[in-house]
C-alpha cells in the first residue's frame, strides 16, 4: 500500500514497483517506493577547518590497535612466570571508585 508524500523529501524522485511474494500468500502483492537522489542543482558545501582536523583524527584513530599489544605480552609472560603481583588496596580503591561514578546523585 503507497501512501503519497512519505518518505519523499524536495529533491528526490520517487519510483514504485510491486513486489509479488512467492510461496504461502503467493496471492499477495506488495508496493515499495524507493527513492533516488535529485539531480544536484549546484548547492555546495564547505566545512570548516575543526571539522577538517576531526576527520583527520578519526582516520589516524581508527589506524591504531584497540589494545598494546606488547603491554598485553609483558602481562602474560609475568603471569605464566608468577612475577605479576596485585596489590589489593588499589583494586578496592578502583572498585570504590567507579561505583561512586555509577551511583545515581541524590536531589536534595
């Protein structure tokens, strides 16, 4: 069922073509619209120099590894060694700490 005017935007053409389902309903007939992109009408866009230096960033970022790897590989060899020591103070002091950035604040 085509329903005029939605999904259509100034500057998009609009197509419809029916779509027939096979197997159980096969009796059954869809419409889809679908929308194509106008003609450009000589619009242009230009982005400041913030933005330009963001997308940069984000292309450098997504360059590097999500981890360090060879802080990852001293980890482990200290581990199968038995030379890698907690200290259990500073783990409950990190615990403590994100839960108090978790807890909701009270209205007063």
């Amino acid at each position: 069922m085509a329903i005029d005017g939605v999904g259509s935007k100034p500057g998009t053409a609009v197509s419809d073509r029916t779509v027939i389902r096979s197997g159980k309903g096969a009796n059954q007939q869809a419409t889809a619209t679908t929308t194509s992109p106008a003609k450009p009408n000589g619009d242009q866009v230009s982005l400041t120099g913030a933005v330009q230096q963001l997308q940069s960033l984000e292309a450098s970022l997504a360059s590097l590894p999500a981890y360090d790897a060879g802080k990852v590989r001293d980890l482990k060899i200290s581990l199968k060694n038995g030379e890698y020591q907690t200290n259990p103070y500073r783990i409950a002091d990190k615990i403590i700490a994100m839960e108090q950035g978790l807890a909701p604040t009270s209205a007063k």
